[in-house]
C-alpha cells in the first residue's frame, strides 16, 4: 500500500495551480475500503467493540476520513443491518426522511428534495429498483425514484450517502448518492455462517410472519479464492384501516352546481365564507362551506412475500489484482385488497339537499350535516402485483506498478414490476339520507345511513376497471478509473458508459358485464374484526367478492392501452480527472479533492399517438466541477467546504411525446416534452465536526443549493414537431381549409417546461456519545442523535425540522435500544385539487426499540419492536390555504419480532 505523500503549504499559489489540475476524490470507493493510509487515519485508534457500538464506530471511521460529505451505516456483524429496512436506517441519518407504504419504509427524501432527486448505487454501479403502492403512496414507481423495500436488509454489510460529490461519483443525484453494498467473502477471510429466523407479529392482523436469512462464507488457497452466498426470505402481512374523504369541495368550487335546495336547511353556527357566489350571483353560504367529496371508511389489506439472494466470487492471484464477481436477485410479491364504502358528493351536489349542517369553529367547514339525495358507491379493488429484480456486476482492480492503479467495472442490472388491478364499483343509485358527524376529532366521521348498507340488491354491479401496468427498467453500465499516485500528489481519472431504459406499458380487459345487482358476486368485508383497535367507529360493508366475479364474469384477455404507453432510452458518456492533496500547514493537516466532470446525454423518448409509435431525439451535455477541503484543524477537528455543480435528469414520465391533445382551430396541444433540461444545481457545504472523546462527535454543517430551474406544467409557443405532423395529416378532425397550418403557425403548447428555480437551506446537527464516564451501568448507555433544518420555495416533500433520537444500552452479552424519529409536516401537491390550495401530510412520530442476549458466543436472541405507538398517517388538505381537512386517517398497528441468530 502506498501512503500519500504530503509536503509543507508555502505560496499560496501552490494551492491555486493544484485546484486547477482538476477535480479530487479522497473518498473511498464504493465498493472497497481505503486504499491509502492519510496522516489522520494513522493517527487514530480504533476501539474494538462489537454489536450496535461496531456499527457506530464503523460509521463514524467512515465520515471522519473522507474528504467530502458523507454519512454511512454499516452491519453490526456480516448479515446483521442495525434495521429490518434499509429505508428505516437511513432515516436515522441527518437531513434523511422516508415515505412509507403500508407501515414500511420505501423511498427517501433528502435535504428536502423529493426520491427522484436522490441517486442509488448497489456494488457501483447506479441500480433501478421499481415496486407498486397504493394511490396515496404513489402507486406504480415508473420514475427515477428507488424503492427500497424491493430488498431484505440482510443482503447488505454497508450503506453511504455521500452528500456532496467528487468528480468520480456519477452524477444524478442533486440531493446526493445512496451507495449499497452487499457482502463479499474477503471483507472477512476465512469460514464463516451466519443464520437468523424471526417470528414478526403484528398486532393490528394477529398474524404471525416468518422471516429467514442464511448466509455462507469461505476463502480458499491461502485467501487467494473467496466465495459467498446468502438468502433472505420473508412474509409481511399488513392491514391499513382507517376513514377517507378524498379531499374537500365547496358546492361552488366543485363544477356540479350548488346544493338543491337550502331554503329550509338548519344551519347551526356561523359561516364565515365572506361573499358567497356561483355563475355571478350570490347564493347561500353554506354553498362555499368545505365538504367531503367522498367521506369513506377504508382497508387496506396486503400479503407480502420477499426473497432474495446474493453471490460474491473473488480472486485474488496476487498482491496486485483482485477479481470480484456480484451478482443480487431479489423478487417480491404483493397480493393487495382495498376496500371503501363511500358517499358520493363529489359533482352531485346539485342533486342533494342539506336538512341540517353544523359549521365548525372555523366557520369555512362542516363539523356535521344531514344530507338528503345522496348516492352511495363501494370500491374493491385486488391489486396483484411482483417485482423481480436483477444484477450482476464484474469488477477488477489491478495495480499496474507501485503508482499506477487500474479499476475496470461493468454491470447489467434489470427490474421488472408488473401490476395487475381488478377494481370493481356497486352503486346505489337510489338518492337517500346520509348523516355523518366529525365530532371534536376532525379525522373519522361517525356515519348513519337511512337504508340498509349490507343488502346487496340495493346496489348493482358496474364500471368493472381492469387494468394492468409494467415497468421494465433496464441498466448497464461500463467504468474505468485509472489512478496515478506521484510524490506529491494523486491524480486519478476515469469514464463512465450507461445505457438506461424505461419502459411503461398499460393493458385493460374490455367488456366488463355490467350487472343490475350485486347480489351473488359481493359479500360481508371478510375481517370481522375490521375498525378493532382503531381511534374512531368504523363499521363493516358489503364488498365485491373477487372470486366469483372472476371466475363467473370475467374473461381474462389483457389488451394493450398503447396511447398510455411510453418509452426513454437514455445513453450517457462520461469522463473526469481529480486531484488528491495533503498540505502540512503549521501543525494541521489539510486535505483536498477538487476536479471536474463532462457528461453527454441522449435520450430517445418514445410514445404512442394511438396505435402510432412516435419517437423525438435530444441530447444535452453538463460540466460539473467539484471541490472538497477537509481541515484536521486538530487532532480532534475537522472542518468541511464543499463547493460543487451537481445535475438530475428530467423525470421520466413528463419526456412522454405520445398521447397529445391537439386543437387545430385554437392552435393548441398538450404533451409531454422530450426536450426537457435537466435540474442544475450550485451548492456550498460547510461543516465542523468534533471528536471529542472516543466513539464520539459533535457537528455541525450547513447547506446551500440554488437550483437553476424547476420542471413545473406551462405553455410555450413554437412549432409543432415535425414527428407529429403524418398523423394530422391523417387525422379526420384536422381540416386544412379551416385549421391553423401546424408547419407555419406556431401552436400553443402545454407541456412541462424548465421553469423558475429555487434556493434550498439547511442546518444540520449531530449529536453522539458513549456515557462511559458515567458511574456503574450508565456508563453501558449512549446516545446517537441528530437535528435538520432545511427551508425552500415550493417543493413537495420538504419538512423544515426533523429529529433522530436513539438511546442504547450495550454490555459485552445483552443491550437494548429505544429510538424515536419525526419530521414535521409537508406538503405533497401545490395544486391541491378540487379547490384546495394544497395536499399534505402530517410529520409521524416513530418509536422502535430493539434488545439482544448472547446465549454464547455464536447464539443469540433477538427483539425488535416496531412502531411501538401505532403511529397514524394523516394526510390533509388545506381548502383555502389555512384550514386542515382530514384526507385519509389510518394505521397499521405495532409489529414485534421474536429471533435467535447463529454466528459462526
């Protein structure tokens, strides 16, 4: 190994001349450990502990010694992550938060910009990962965004954020890199078996869930031939109960007209609606008082089921050339059930007459009411859904003379998510009486019916939706890095080939045999224990019963939507240089990474027009320079700059070409835009970290971004592209006598257009500490804790404050752990809908604890608790901007696992 060579900083602008050579990375590679010793790395000692402490003192060895950014989690022992979900782990680090889908963590936000911003790496090379959700989580991922809960925790030994790059990270993340890396059998020679079984319970379902992880690892011929191999399989079943509004409306804002008939409507507190009009005359207030469009109890049911494997081959002949081979498959199946009985207000309210309200307090809603006219509606829906994800990646790292270093990669990686939905509608069309009441809770309406809501003949069977979505993503990706390491410096450059698809195809079964009653195809909400539990009154309903309407009226042919059917073919080259420095100056040492990196992009973006494929080309090239300082002002500090450009690709979905609405009188259409820019940002990092004691840090960092612009819905004028012109040529709604020319009149466009950016600040504070001087068993305890401020224009996503608290007690046979996670709330549509200025969701609050007993030195019991409070998910509108109406309220319940894991 080669240590750094460092020399004595005299003129100043020595250091100028060096920044100048290019961009530096002294971080370490995403898939190996260091490989040379700096000055401070030498002059630390690392304490030996083991269990959640090694994880820790991992992690803190890993951020101290790069010169950027970066945080990381590493495996307390190989096969043990310290969470059950990567997502979960990573939202104990600063400036992290994570959405989840059905109580499990499944994408991040980081420094306030949303999981398309965010760059996720698996063994070097950038991975796509693609799962469905439900609609309020997302539904299908057919974006940048990664979807952790694709993958078992156990399958890795380490994961980092880098967050602010060198010149050899890929670009594509603004926010930053996520970098997984899955176990490899020289990371520790010799023979070694790892294995756990846990029983997850959940207390919401009563069921009991297995969960199994095995791994193998060995070297050979004198640790010059490693093989490993490993499993994780795991079953998940989650019930999601709670009460639905699908946001508010006022009569006025709604578009079906105003209430039938108010003039005999008890209205009980004041309206405080000002001026209340429709169709310029003004009309009764309680026209302009916030409503459920559709107040619904709802249940989400799902069975899950995740499996995955990874092997590691490496080869080692000499000191000079390592061998790896890593290969991950990872499949998971969700089979999902999604019920909701609703009233129907959403443009209908012409048809209803309120016999009595009750205004809230605020006087711009309603608390309670009577309604009279309304009609009914119960929504099923059986969501069948598999991931199968795929990756092999060869590496090679060869060191061509005591100077010269050569790092060769090339990888394919493949996901593959199909979704198959059968969603079925009974409609009571006969107008009845409706009350509900939100009492003082604001969340869950206490509902009564005038009728009989479990007879199946007051509803029929109709509008049967039966629709299928896959998205295919598929990467490869090529690397050569080439380092040269001189007396006084370290030079290293590289390039970089990726081939990105995505393709996003709609089917439908047509023909659905609209029944006149339900009667023989429904039957009683199969949970009879439905609204257990919960914080409100949630009764049961009659519900599509799956079975016989498929196998009696179905018939399965599955025909392609084309005109919702899309496709993006992405190629990019890369190449940079950076430079690696230590400067001596006086008793301190500093470190420096600066460089650059150029990166051409081609797209091919491809839709449908019809049955017509119609495909627009585009390419743009980005320079992104980068440059890290990192100070050992002293044996303890170390301060942090980090000034770099940084770049994300448009989202995938609004490149689409295909499907456009054009209007040839008016000079119009509505599109995709192929021809999108990508985010830019500028950013400046900050920071100061103290090590103050073993195992410990206090730090503190700053954060600046100015985004050049962001993709937001416009118009634009400009001709339309000739890619569209044969199809209205051949179009019979286009009449050349009387349309405006598309090939000489500039039309109207309304696409997505690179529009005005924004600035992103933050604040981010660490706080981490063993109380080993503390007298008796406190001095087993210790504290991890972080703080985050981030502040920005409109960005969906953003929570100004979030905290990170973990508490743990650890001796040398048992401890235990109890961590608390929150975010505040944040908005997640700025357009709102229905008359509402905003959707958002309300900041959780996550309790978890986990404990451990060694039995012996290879057997150990294991506790893990998750979500010990039964956190709720709110999600809300926000009508005029200052009110907070229920949008969905539901939770999930606790979930306990009982184990014991086998260490050899």
């Amino acid at each position: 190994m080669k240590t750094a060579n460092k020399f004595v900083l005299k003129p100043l602008n020595c250091i100028v001349s060096a920044l100048l050579l290019g961009t530096t990375s002294y971080a370490i590679a995403a898939d190996e450990q260091p490989q040379t010793e700096t000055k401070a790395q030498n002059d630390i000692e690392l304490i030996q502990v083991t269990g959640f402490r090694s994880s820790l003192n991992k992690s803190l060895a890993t951020k101290r010694f790069e010169v950027n950014t970066t945080e990381s989690i590493a495996a307390e022992d190989i096969g043990k992550f310290p969470d059950l979900n990567i997502a979960e782990s990573l939202q104990r680090i600063p400036g992290v938060a994570i959405s989840r889908e059905g109580g499990e963590g499944r994408q991040i936000t980081l420094r306030g910009l949303g999981p398309a911003f965010t760059r996720t790496t698996l063994n070097g090379m950038e991975v796509p990962a693609s799962t469905d959700g439900t609609d309020s989580g997302g539904g299908v991922n057919g974006g940048r965004a990664f979807d952790f809960n694709i993958f078992a925790s156990e399958l890795f030994n380490r994961v980092d954020i880098q967050k602010t790059p060198t010149a050899a990270t890929e670009e594509g993340g603004i926010a930053g890199t996520v970098d997984m890396y899955s176990a490899r059998p020289f990371d520790t020679t010799g023979f070694h078996v790892a294995a756990s079984a846990q029983a997850g319970y959940n207390d919401l379902t009563e069921e009991v869930d297995p969960r199994m992880v095995f791994m193998i690892s060995n070297t050979f011929a004198d640790d010059t031939i490693g093989a490993l191999f490993s499993v994780a399989k795991s079953e998940r079943t989650v019930r999601q109960e709670g009460f639905g509004t699908v946001r508010w409306t006022t009569p006025v804002l709604d578009g079906g007209g105003i209430y039938a008939d108010t003039s005999s409507t008890e209205v009980i507190g004041t309206p405080n609606t000002g001026e209340c009009e429709f169709e310029g005359q003004t009309v009764d207030a309680v026209n302009c008082l916030y409503t459920p469009r559709l107040p619904r109890p709802d249940f989400f049911g799902n069975e899950q089921d995740r499996l995955g494997f990874t092997g590691s081959l490496q080869y080692a002949p000499n000191d000079d050339l390592v061998l790896t081979l890593d290969t991950l498959h990872s499949t998971l199946d969700n089979d999902r059930t999604m019920y909701n009985f609703f009233e129907m207000f959403r443009n209908t309210f012409s048809e209803i007459t309120p016999e009595s309200i009750t205004v809230a307090e605020n006087g711009k809603q309603i608390q309670a009411a009577t309604f009279n006219g309304v009609k009914s509606r119960v929504e099923s829906r059986q969501q069948i859904s598999k991931t199968k994800f795929q990756q092999y990646v060869f590496s090679a790292k060869y060191h061509l003379s005591d100077y010269l270093r050569l790092d060769a990669m090339v990888g394919t990686a493949e996901s593959d998510a199909r979704s198959e939905q059968y969603r079925y509608n009974m409609t009571n069309n006969a107008p009845h009486r409706v009350s509900m009441d939100f009492g003082t809770s604001n969340n869950t309406a206490v509902m009564n019916y005038d009728y009989d809501t479990l007879d199946a003949n007051s509803f029929d069977l109709a509008d049967g939706r039966l629709r299928a979505t896959d998205v295919l993503r598929e990467n490869d990706t090529a690397k050569i890095d080439l380092s040269y390491e001189m007396d006084m410096m370290n030079i290293k450059g590289g390039i970089a080939y990726n081939d990105r698809t995505v393709s996003y195809d709609e089917s439908q079964i047509n023909g659905f045999p609209d029944q006149d009653s339900a009667a023989g195809f429904s039957q009683l909400m199969p949970y009879d224990d439905f609204g257990t539990g919960y914080d409100g009154t949630l009764s049961p309903f009659i519900v599509a019963d799956f079975d016989a309407i498929n196998s009696q009226l179905l018939v399965k042919e599955w025909v392609p939507r084309s005109a919702q059917s899309w496709k993006v073919e992405e190629e990019t080259m890369a190449a940079y240089v950076e430079t690696n420095f230590e400067y001596e100056i006086s008793d301190m040492l500093l470190r420096t990474n600066a460089g650059v990196r150029y990166v051409k992009t081609e797209t091919t973006s491809t839709g449908f027009i019809q049955t017509d494929a119609v495909s627009i080309d585009n390419s743009y090239d980005n320079v992104l320079p980068v440059l890290n300082l990192a100070l050992d002002a002293t044996d303890d500090v170390i301060v942090r700059l980090g000034l770099s450009k940084t770049m994300t690709r448009p989202s995938l979905s609004s490149l689409n070409p295909g499907n456009p609405s054009f209007s040839y009188l008016n000079g119009t259409v509505s599109a995709g835009n192929p021809f999108l820019d990508p985010f830019t940002s500028t950013n400046t990092d900050v920071g100061v970290e103290w090590y103050f004691a073993e195992e410990s840090l206090l730090a503190a960092t700053a954060f600046y971004k100015d985004i050049g612009s962001f993709i937001k819905s416009d118009s634009e004028e400009k001709l339309v592209d000739p890619a569209y012109l044969p199809f209205i040529d051949n179009d019979p709604q286009y009449d050349p006598s009387s349309a405006l020319d598309p090939r000489t009149t500039p039309y109207t466009h309304f696409v997505p257009v690179n529009g005005q950016g924004t600035v992103i600040k933050g604040l981010e504070l660490i706080y981490q500490q063993p109380f080993s001087f503390l007298p008796g068993l406190l001095k087993n305890m210790g504290l991890v804790s972080n703080y985050t401020y981030v502040s920005a224009g409109e960005i969906t996503g953003l929570s100004k404050n979030s905290y990170n608290f973990t508490l743990y007690y650890e001796e040398e046979n048992y401890g235990a752990r109890a961590s608390v996670n929150k975010r505040d709330n944040y908005i997640t549509d700025y357009t709102g809908n229905n008359g509402n200025a905003e959707e958002a969701t309300s900041g959780p609050t996550h309790f978890d604890l986990s404990a451990f007993y060694n039995i012996n030195e290879n057997v150990t019991v294991t506790f893990e608790a998750i979500n010990l409070t039964d956190e709720y998910e709110r999600l809300y509108t926000t009508g005029d901007g200052s009110l907070d109406l229920p949008r969905e309220y539901n939770h999930t319940g606790r979930q306990f696992f009982l184990g014991i894991r086998y260490n050899l």
